[in-house]
C-alpha cells in the first residue's frame, strides 16, 4: 500500500510587477506508482498530482517581506478515494536572516 516510485518536473516564472511586487507563477506535476496492490482495492495505485501556485512578494524592509499565496492542487487517483482538489490561500510575512 505505501511502496512506491514518483517522477515530477516543474516550472516556475517571476516576473517584477508594479509597486516593488515580485509575481511567482508554478506549476508542478507529479506521477506516483504504487508497487503493491492496494490492500483493499487489490490492484496497485496510481496518482498524478498537478500543483499551480501564483505569489505575489513585496518587500517591506531589507529582510522582510509581504506575501500572498495561492495552491490549488488536483490528484486524481485510479482509486478515486484518493483523488481530490485541494485550494490554500495564503497571507503572511516572511524574513529572511
């Protein structure tokens, strides 16, 4: 059930935007092999996750940042208890030392 292999790649742009905000756009894909059959399921798993990620940054002093953060992520499964569309929005502050 937990044994697997995954292969991903990914990419990402910035891009400097009006007012000193710095704009991060993403994406990611990821394909997971299960190698045992599942144990319910009896077949072995296999997922591919896509991620998209957009970020906007601004800097408010030399080691600190303003940010703005938004995942979605869709893993869609061959077992579809395992599939899902997860969204996060973040809003935060960031330093760097």
């Amino acid at each position: 059930d937990y044994s697997y292999t995954s292969r991903s790649i990914s990419a990402r742009l910035t891009h400097r935007l009006l007012f000193d905000i710095n704009g991060e756009l993403g994406y990611s894909i990821n394909k997971s092999n299960y190698r045992d059959n599942h144990s319910f399921f009896g077949y072995p798993r296999r997922d591919t996750s896509d991620t998209i990620t957009l970020q906007l940054t601004r800097p408010i002093s030399k080691n600190i940042n303003l940010f703005f953060r938004q995942n979605e992520t869709n893993n869609k499964s061959n077992i579809p208890y395992y599939s899902y569309l997860q969204r996060v929005t973040s809003i935060g502050i960031e330093t760097s030392f």
